[in-house]
C-alpha cells in the first residue's frame, strides 16, 4: 500500500513538473495555454462547481440545523427524567 501510495506521489510531482515546464514559459511569452474549446469547458466548469458548492453548502446546512434540533431534544428529554 506505501508503495502504491509513493507511487502515486511520484506521478502527480512529475506531471506537475511537466505542467510548470511547458505552461509558464508559454504564458510569459503571451500564448493561450488552452484552444478557445478548453476555455469554454474551463469557464463551464466553474460555473458548475459553484452551484454544486452552493447546494453543498445549503443542504449541509439543513442538516446541521436538524442534528442540533434532535440533538437538543434528547439533551431536554433527559434533564426531564432526571428531575423526576
């Protein structure tokens, strides 16, 4: 399992180092780094995640709310009972 894990470590540094080497001098020198298609699908993207993040963060948010809801129920139910 190490090893597979190192392994994985090693490929994502090496495309990493791949990126920097082609993608930084070609931005230095004014070329797009992307075809105007790889624009739209970056620009898509964005926009999706956004929302996604906006309903993640919605619906967490319920959820939280109903766990302290029950939470504060049972915390009620039992000061009830051990007062009796």
């Amino acid at each position: 399992m190490f090893t597979l894990v190192v392994g994985m470590f090693v490929c994502v540094v090496l495309a990493a180092v791949v990126v920097g080497l082609v993608a930084i001098p070609a931005r230095r020198e004014g070329r797009d780094v992307l075809t105007p298609k790889g624009e739209q699908v970056v620009a898509t993207v964005r926009q999706h995640t956004g929302r996604a993040a906006d309903v993640a963060q919605r619906r967490g948010g319920e959820a939280i709310a109903g766990a302290r809801t029950r939470v504060g129920e049972g915390r009620a139910r039992r000061e009830a009972e051990s007062t009796r």
